[in-house]
C-alpha cells in the first residue's frame, strides 16, 4: 500500500496527510471513520454532542468502525453560557483520544493537560501571529485557514496562496493548509508552497459517508465558486456560508444603513435551524456553511475514493510541473 511522509502523517500515524475539518453537526462516527479508513485523519465534533458523556459514547462508536488514528476537534468559542469546557477535554482524555484539532479561541488553559495525556495538538487558526502563538503555547502542528474557507476566516482577508507560504516561512512546526481545498491540485499547490498536509471540510460535506441530507449535497455540487455568502461582516465574526435564501437576507439585513444587531439576525441564523437544513434536505431551511471551493466539486464520491484520487491527482499535477524544468 503505497503512502506519503511528511511531518505530518508521522506525527498522526496517517496514510496521507490528509485532514477532516471538525465541522458541527457533520462529524459523527459515520465521517470520521471513513475518512480514517480511506488513510487520511477522521474527526469527530466534540461540541456537536449535547454533553460530554455523549461525546465518550461517540468515540466509542467510531472505535468500532475504524481500527486507524482518528481524533476530536474541540471548538472554544466565546459564550454567555459556555459549554463545559474542561468536562470535555476530560473525556476525550479518558477515552485515550491521541490527537486533538482545537479551534476558535487559544487551548493554552488545555495544553498542559492534554499534553500530559501524550495528545498531539492540532490548532486551527486564521493569521501567522495566532498561528506564532500556539507555536509558543506548544502546539505540535498548526493548521491555517485562508479566507476560501467555509466556516470563520477571520477578518483579515488573506487568502491561502499568500498565507499558507506566509505561515510555514514563519514556523518551525508542520503547517497544514486549510481553505479552498477540493482535489489532488489543490493538494499539490498546498505543498508547493510549503504546507506538509491539507484539511479539507466542505469538500468532505459531499461525500457518501457525509451525515447530510443528499438535497444539500447536490445543491453544493451544482453551486459554482461565486456561489457563498460572507456574512457577520458588520459585527466582526465574519462567516462564509452557502448562499441560499436566509443568507441572502442576513446579507441583505448588514447592508442597511446602520447596520444590524445580533438579535435581530438570531433567529435566522440559529444553530438548530442550521442543523435540521442539513438532515432535511431544506436547501433554505437555514445557514449552511460552505467554502468557495464548492465551484470545483462536481460529485459525491465515498470518502475512499475521493482519497485515493486525490492523492493520485496529486503526484501527477506535481510531476506535470516539475515537466516544466528544461535541464
């Protein structure tokens, strides 16, 4: 079974450095397993289960789905009543989880703990200062996201051809590109220019194993790259979702003079709306994030097979350019 080295997949104990986002409500057991399965790194959601004992069942269900690494992202977000955080983190260590995504705000208050417990951290950030940050808080690998992506980018603007070279001339840890990434080109550029893995999420949302409804699935395959939203702008959280009907409104709701307040766009743009789109099949039904990568998606292969072309895709795209070179 042929496989790739970097510092990433000896780190993770992966085939292929290749990583599922933490996305909520996405990644459950079904995901994560098949991505792990198919050589690259699976996650599931921490926060997508409603308590800390829910999350211990779930990796226990993945356990027996995949005998290969998987791991869990935890998302620390600012909240009036936050999650328990630290109830979380407690599980996934008793649970022997070895490799931990964190997003959002700093894991600094984690880091001690998790690495006690031998956990190898993966932190997702937006910029190279934050990005410099976890690396003094002592983060093994950083993973950078680029204004493409689906989710928060940040409010930078930067997008990846500027910020993955950006980050990995700037760390000493591995630098793993996130944003704008569908297939084995992306994947070859993202090396190019000096990342040492990919983590891919709306491009893991269309895929048979995805837990989402197949109406969502084939309005993303027949969307186009100018077919997302950034929204949250006026309130510096910007997201970039799909751009169906709500968040044509949210857009169009920031656009007034003025402005808008959270309240008014909460209920339009609320978790559980969210949520109940992707298992119904309501393309309208409410938010669904999605990157720009959307406009290179074109079917809805399983998790093995997107892989393994991916990574075949790759090697070629790398030998096509190297063909370039006259001597």
């Amino acid at each position: 079974m042929h496989r790739m080295r970097t510092r990433v997949t000896e780190q993770l104990g992966i085939r292929y450095p290749i990583i599922q986002g933490g996305m909520q409500w996405v990644g459950l057991a079904e995901l994560a397993s098949a991505v792990s399965n198919a050589g690259g790194l699976g996650l599931l959601t921490a926060l997508t289960q409603p308590t800390p004992e829910a999350l211990r069942a779930e990796i226990a269900r993945c356990r027996t789905m995949t005998d290969q690494p998987f791991g869990v992202n935890l998302t620390i977000l600012p909240a009036i009543k936050p999650p328990p955080y630290a109830e979380y983190v407690q599980v996934i260590i008793d649970s022997g989880i070895k490799i931990v995504e964190t997003a959002g705000n700093s894991p600094k208050e984690f880091i001690a703990k998790f690495k006690e417990a031998g956990v190898t951290l993966v932190h997702k950030c937006t910029t190279v200062r934050h990005a410099l940050s976890a690396e003094r808080n002592g983060v093994d690998i950083v993973s950078i996201d680029g204004l493409e992506c689906a989710g928060h980018p940040g409010e930078d603007d930067v997008g990846g051809l500027v910020l993955i070279p950006a980050a990995t001339r700037a760390l000493k840890i591995p630098v793993v590109a996130s944003g704008g990434i569908a297939d084995g080109r992306g994947m070859a550029a993202a090396l190019a220019l000096g990342a040492e893995g990919i983590n891919m999420g709306t491009r893991f949302c269309v895929t048979q194993e995805a837990p989402i409804h197949a109406n969502i699935k084939q309005a993303l395959v027949q969307a186009s790259e100018r077919d997302t939203a950034l929204l949250y702008r006026t309130l510096k959280n910007t997201a970039r979702v799909y751009r169906n009907a709500i968040a044509e409104e949210v857009v169009g709701m920031e656009r007034r003079p003025g402005g808008v307040a959270f309240e008014e766009i909460r209920p339009l743009v609320a978790g559980v709306r969210g949520r109940a789109a992707l298992q119904s099949g309501e393309v309208n039904g409410g938010i669904v994030s999605a990157g720009q990568c959307i406009g290179l998606i074109d079917d809805v292969p399983s998790c093995a097979e997107l892989i393994t072309r991916m990574v075949s895709d790759c090697r070629r795209e790398l030998d096509r350019a190297r063909g370039f070179f006259l001597v």
